[in-house]
C-alpha cells in the first residue's frame, strides 16, 4: 500500500500517487491469473456529508449530488494542470518570477550579480508559485464536488476508476479512519 496523505498537495502529485498509483496496480493484478487487488482508501471519499453514509461506492454520483463522470474529470484535471504549467513559461511570467527572486536576493542582502543564485532562485520561485497554484486547484476543485481536500478527492477518483473498471478486476477496499493517538507504546497519548 501506498498514498500521498497529504491533504492539500499539488494536484500533480496527489493524481501521479492516489489515482495513477491505483490504477498501475490494478492493471498488474489483472494480468495476472489469481491476483486481486486490496484498494487502501479513506472513510472520508463520502466527502462532506452528515448522517449516515452507505458504504457502497455510488462512482457516477459526486457527494454534492450531482452526477460525476470519472474520465472525465481526470481529462479536465489533465488539461488544466496543462494549461497552469504552460502559463508558467510565458515570458511575461519568467520575467515577473525573476523579478520576485530578484527582490528576495537584494532583501537578504546577497549578491545580484552572482548568475548562479539568481537562476537557483528564480527556479526555486517559479517551483513555489506553480506548486501553490496546483494545490489551490485541487483544493478548488475537492470542494465543487463536495470534498474537504484534495486527499479524500483523489482517493474518490481513484476508487470510481476502478469501479469502472468491471468484471476484469477483483478487488475490494479498505477505508480506514484517522488513527489519533497510541493508547499504550510508546506512552498513552503518544502521537506522531
């Protein structure tokens, strides 16, 4: 099992890990002659609903209600995140993150001359702000849909795939819930 549990991460990275991830493990477990497949999620895919939930995976419905078309949704994600990084190589853009770095370098005093820092910082600047714009994205885009987070988006991504997949892979899912605190080891309360 694996997963990027953080809750507002680059979208990017939520996708390549939770649902690319998923989806490259179901593709081994059905070439495989007596494989199945144990889908790690979280409790929390029936996104900000109260009451009681079912725990059957309802994957054409979003939890706000309205009807959810998963390929979809992954194309869209797609294309933006191919639109967010296509915006950061715009020359007006470089000139603006350098401008920034540049700012950063006189404010702490180093030398505006030195070529090599200010390409380390300028890259380091344009890394940041397009790693925020992809997490606002998802975050934006978790809570169209009825979402807390990009995490529990991602993990509902991932399961409705799979649900789409049909009879080609047998596979079941655990949703865990948080785990909070150590009753005993290393000491009650103890928690990482």
């Amino acid at each position: 099992c694996a997963g990027l549990v953080d809750f507002s991460p680059d979208i990017r990275d939520s996708l390549g890990s939770n649902v690319d991830g998923a989806i490259n493990a179901a593709a081994i477990a059905e070439s495989c002659d007596h494989a199945a497949l144990l889908h790690i999620s979280t409790c929390y895919v029936a996104g900000n609903r109260d009451g009681f939930v079912e725990e059957s995976l309802n994957p054409d419905l979003a939890p706000n209600g309205e009807p959810f078309d998963v390929q979809a949704e992954y194309d869209h994600l797609i294309a933006v995140i191919a639109d967010i990084e296509s915006t950061v190589d715009t020359e007006e853009s470089q000139a603006r993150i350098r401008e920034k770095a540049m700012d950063r370098i006189r404010d702490r005093g180093l030398d505006e001359s030195n070529a090599t820092l200010v390409r380390n910082m300028t890259h380091r600047q344009a890394n940041q702000e397009l790693k925020k714009r992809m997490g606002d994205m998802g975050q934006e885009r978790a809570e169209y849909w009825g979402f807390p987070n990009t995490y529990t988006f991602s993990k509902f991504i991932a399961e409705a795939m799979l649900a789409k997949r049909g009879d080609a892979l047998r596979w079941s899912t655990l949703r865990p819930a948080i785990v909070e605190s150590a009753m005993e080891y290393p000491f009650p309360g103890w928690n990482e």
